[in-house]
C-alpha cells in the first residue's frame, strides 16, 4: 500500500504546474505555448514552426540529434517524446538513463485531439487543453459543412521526392484531407510515411498531386495538375493544424477541376 501510495504521488507531481518538461518534438513546444506552460519548458529541440513559442526554453539540439549527458544534466520531470521520430534505439537509451518518458504517436486527428488532451493533464491546464480541442473540433465541423456536397477528388501527396514517399490513407494529414473531399491515393491504409515507386503513380486515377514546399517532383504525370503548398501547418498534429486548410483545399480543387 505503501508503495502504491508513493507511485500515484509521483505520477500526480508529473502534472504539477512546476514539473519540469522537456519538448523532443516541435510539435510539444508549440502546443505547451499554446496551453501557455512554457514556464515549464525547460529544454527543446530545434526547427518549431514558430521560433516565439516558448523562445525562453534553451535548444539542446537541432532536429532529433541531443546529448544524453546535456538532457541529463536538465534533471527533467518528464520527457516528451514523439515515437515516429525516435529509433528503438535511441529510445532504449533514454530509458536506460531513468529518465520519466511520456510517448506520443498520433497517427489519426482524433489521436491528435487526445495528445492536446494528454498534454492539458500533464501541464494541470485541463481548462485550456479543452479550449484548444473545442476550436479543434470546431475547424474538423466546419470544413465538414463547407465541403460535404463536394464531389470526391482523387490526388496524391509527396512527402519526399527521392525516395519518393507519400503517406498511408488513415494518417492524420490524409483524415484533414478528406474533410474537403480530397481523398488521399495510397498503397498503403496504415502507418506513417510509406515508400513507393513512381511507376505506381501511373497506374492510379488522379485529380491532382499535392506537394509541399518547394519539393521537386519526382513522377510527372500529362495533364495532372501539381499544387505546391505550405503543409508546414497541416504537418504539425497542435490545435492549430487545420487552421488554413481551407486556402488549401481550394488551391487543390481549382486546380483539379480546371
């Protein structure tokens, strides 16, 4: 009993709002900004979308590269750690230096919703996460209305050129996606980024190929329009991310219906 009572004292620290946090994702950081608990942000790693949320949190890396001795050395409450972007190994590392990890893999919006959700109770802002999830909610229900006599289109979105990637069709961009009637052409249901040939491209129906950034294309196909897009947004599972989608599938359906 004793010891029981000492495990559920030290789980309800980790959402105290002083607990010590450590953001090894750029999309804990802008949600910890956005729940507004950067006070408890001590460490993150580099490359947010928006280098103001929690600026006064030192960098320990750039990208997914960070010192074990530096992170360490931080003495963090809880780690948070996005699983899609940390390798088996890596992560066994983190574990092995007793560091208390917190493992988020969104893969669907509502996964996303559950994430802000999550982050609410271990920051002890559950008033603020719901906000976020309402406005959330409100973006899924409004694109729902806008779009849902819209005709379905056919288009494919490149991840990568060169080995040319694209996603799987239940991934969470693939769900935004479809709230405007865009359905997400891929040889896979399940799981996150996937590699493919491009000959595979010339054997689907599309309306349209969606390419974010200033990404070359690797497979051209006659006649199918592409839309370069700014997906830096739509890419980052926060409340925030369908904020803009709107531009976006216009962009997308104009361009496929032309």
């Amino acid at each position: 009993m004793r010891l029981l009572c000492c495990l559920l004292l030290a789980l309800s620290s980790l959402s105290a709002a002083g607990a010590r946090l450590v953001s090894l994702a750029p999309s804990f950081t802008t949600l910890i900004d956005e729940l507004g608990a950067c006070s408890q942000l001590v460490a993150q790693v580099g490359q947010v979308r928006d280098r103001s949320a929690c600026a006064q949190a030192p960098e320990i890396a750039r990208g997914l590269q960070w010192s074990d001795e530096e992170l360490l050395a931080l003495h963090p409450d809880l780690v948070l750690v996005w699983a899609g972007g940390v390798d088996a190994q890596r992560l066994q590392s983190l574990r092995d230096l007793g560091l208390h990890l917190r493992i988020f893999d969104p893969h669907t919006l509502a996964d996303v919703r559950a994430m802000i959700l999550s982050l609410g109770r271990i920051t002890a802002r559950e008033a603020q996460a719901t906000r976020l999830v309402a406005h959330y909610e409100q973006g899924i229900g409004a694109l729902t209305h806008l779009y849902g006599a819209s005709p379905w289109l056919n288009v494919f979105y490149q991840v990568w050129p060169q080995p040319l990637m694209t996603l799987a069709t239940d991934h969470y961009v693939a769900q935004a996606l479809r709230l405007c009637h865009l359905q997400l052409i891929s040889p896979s249901a399940h799981g996150g980024a996937i590699s493919l040939s491009p000959e595979w491209l010339f054997t689907q129906s599309l309306q349209a190929i969606i390419l974010p950034g200033h990404q070359i294309l690797a497979a051209r196909l006659p006649a199918i329009p592409v839309v370069n897009i700014d997906a830096s947004r739509l890419e980052r599972p926060d409340a925030e991310m369908l904020d803009g989608l709107d531009a976006i599938c216009r962009r997308v359906r104009a361009a496929a219906l032309k």
